[in-house]
C-alpha cells in the first residue's frame, strides 16, 4: 500500500497510469524513469544493478539511494521534460491533478518543468541517504490482511454500498447467484495506526484509486468525517435493530384487508402531503400511494389510535423507525420509487406481513410523517 512507498514509489504510482507502456514490466519502468534522468556516457554503474532492485524501487521496498548517487554525478533532468511532455490533454489533466500537491502552480504549460523540478528535487534527497521510513511492526499488515481482518465489519457498517456521497457502486457485485467482493480496505489517514477500524474505510474500486491518487490533507479530512457519520448511522441502526418492531404493528398489517375501504372517494383528488412529497415525474409512484391513502388512510388512521389508547403501541417511535429507514435508503443515493419498494420490503420482512398490506403502510407514513421530504419553497 502507498502508506509504505518511498518518495520514488510514489512518484512512479503516479505516472505508471500514462507512462507504463502496456507489458512494460515495473522494473522495466522503474528503470526506465531512472536512465531517462542519466546522462549514460561511459559509466556502467547502473547497469549493476539487478532487475530485482528496479522492482523494489518500483514498489517502494527500497529507496533509491544508489541510483540516486549515480544519477547525481551526471544528471539530465533536462530530458525529463521531454519524457513527460505530451499532447494529450487527458494525460495533462491527470498530470496537473495527481502533482498538485507536491508542484503548487501546476498547470497545463508548465507541467513539464515543473514535475522535473520535483524529480530533480527528489533525486537529491534520496542521493542524500535520506533513509525510506522505517516500517514499523503495524505498517507491515498487507491490505489483504486487512480486508481479511475487517472487511466485513466495514461492509456491514456501510450496507453494502461505497459509502462515498453520489458513488452509486454497490460492495459487492452479484451475478448467477454468487456474490463478488467489489471493495478494497483502505487506510484513511496513513499517519495514524492502520490497524484500527476507525481508520479503515471499504470503498469501491473506482472510489479506491481515487483516493489513494488524491491523498490530500483535505481529502483526508473530509473521508474522516465520512467515516465519523458511517459510525454515527451504525450505531443508531443497532439501537433500532434491537428495538424489536413493535407486535402492534403486525397486528396493524393483519388487519388491513378486514377493514372497511373508504368510500365515495374522489379520484381527481390527490392529497396535498403527496403531491408535495413525490416527485411529479414518478406518476406509478404517485398513483399508487394515492390509492392506497384514498382508501385506507382513515381506517388505518383509527386503528393507530385504537391501539396508541391500549398503550402497547408507540405510534411516535414506530414513526421514528420508518423515518430512520427512509434516511438509509436516501442517503444511499437511491431514487423516490426505489426507497419505497426498499421500504416495502424492510417492513415485509421484520413483520413477516403480506407485500401489499406493507405498501400501503409505507404510503400512509409517507402521507403522515417525514418520508421523503416535501421540497423546499
Ligand atoms: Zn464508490
């Protein structure tokens, strides 16, 4: 992982995307990036060194402190620029983005001597024997270690999706019947201890690379509070999860198709609560909650307070529950129709109640409490 990289591991991360020739073996590459700064005239010194040594300056096992040396007695980071220079504006734009941090003022026309400077300038330091951080016992556990160590703990308190805000990507990728991790563990702050869950986060693939190219102290600070608020939910999703839904309820779902439909209803009328909470495009959406509440809303409004006056059932919790719940699914990035069949079916299953008595539950909290918020004026 990147938290163990020398400066050149680093450096190499971040051009290998774009400069790595397809095949191209990380030796290869690492040795490539190493000559491209040289100038070779009779010196044979980097010839010695093995192919094994290019690959653990690729990867960051060792630093570069004797090529460092080497390079330093004829350095041509002039040819530098030429090797990185390139009239791809992707290959620019990703350059200006992954190089902000260490090149300020990075931009499109200066990128070349600016990203050799900080070759040039990371030579040195490795040329010094600055030594490569010492791993520490901790710093040692692979990422497959901590995948095998917490994966599921940090997919459990995610439920299953990237947890990254607008990331779509669910943790696991189901296909003829088998589910597939899609998910790496990653550290979130290197400078503290990684083997800690509060400093692991499971993110999908995409958000993975991501983060790990754009490690800013910013980025940092912001997938901090990701987490804090991931913990935040699991924690109150426990506390809800072990408040068994109330018997009540059941008894509710039991005796929705005894009770008597309203009547005389008029069907051109939509209930102002629903048209002002359901998106106006989402037309079955709205038509179903609409019929549900036309005809149910007042038995079933009755039959809560039948059962609130018994004191057994707790209307104001049990709409507490189906709030929290909606919350989950939206904060999930999912659309109107999508959080209520999720809903429909949570409450299908810890009631174990019939799907379409569950809808029509479902609507009537939609109607009565906060599911989905009316938009703002
Ligand atoms: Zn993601």
């Amino acid at each position: 992982m990147s938290d163990l990289k020398t400066e050149f591991a680093e450096f190499v991360s971040k051009l290998a995307p774009y400069y790595q020739k397809p095949k191209e073996k990380p030796e290869s590459f690492a040795k490539r990036l190493l000559s491209s700064v040289y100038l070779e005239e009779d010196d044979n010194d980097s010839n010695e060194l093995l192919p094994r040594t290019y690959k653990s300056y690729y990867y960051g096992d060792s630093n570069i402190t004797k090529p460092a040396k080497i390079i330093l007695k004829s350095p041509d980071f002039a040819n530098f620029e030429n090797f990185i220079e390139t009239d791809n504006e992707d290959t620019q734009e990703y350059l200006c983005q992954v190089f902000e941090k260490e090149c300020p003022g990075i931009n499109k026309d200066n990128y070349p001597v600016k990203i050799s400077n900080y070759y040039k300038a990371l030579v040195e330091r490795a040329g010094k024997g600055r030594r490569a951080k010492k791993p520490t016992a901790e710093s040692v556990t692979k990422e497959a270690d901590l995948k095998e160590k917490y994966g599921a703990t940090l997919v459990a308190e995610e439920n299953g999706h990237c947890p990254v805000k607008g990331c779509p990507n669910s943790l696991f990728i189901h296909s003829d019947g088998n589910s597939i991790e899609n998910y790496e563990v990653l550290v979130i702050d290197p400078s503290l201890s990684k083997n800690k869950q509060h400093n692991l986060i499971a993110l999908c693939p995409t958000c993975s690379r991501k983060y790990l190219l754009q490690r800013s102290a910013d980025q940092i600070l912001q997938m901090k509070e990701l987490k804090k608020e991931i913990l935040q939910n699991a924690k109150l999703q426990e506390s809800l999860a072990d408040e068994k839904i109330e018997d009540e309820i059941c008894a509710v779902l039991d005796a929705i198709p005894n009770l008597t439909q309203a009547k005389d209803v008029d069907l051109n009328y939509t209930p102002v609560a629903l048209k002002e909470k359901i998106d106006s495009q989402n037309v079955m959406l709205l038509n179903r909650a609409k019929a549900h509440v036309d005809l149910y809303f007042t038995p079933l409004n009755e039959k809560f307070k039948e059962l609130e006056a018994t004191r057994k059932f707790h209307y104001e919790r049990f709409c507490t529950q189906v709030r929290f719940m909606y919350f989950k699914f939206r904060d999930q990035g999912m659309d109107q129709l999508t959080i209520y069949n999720s809903m429909v079916t949570w409450l299908k299953q810890v009631t174990n109640g019939d799907e379409y008595c569950c809808a029509i539950v479902i609507s009537y909290f939609i109607k009565d409490c906060e599911v989905f918020d009316a938009p703002t004026k």
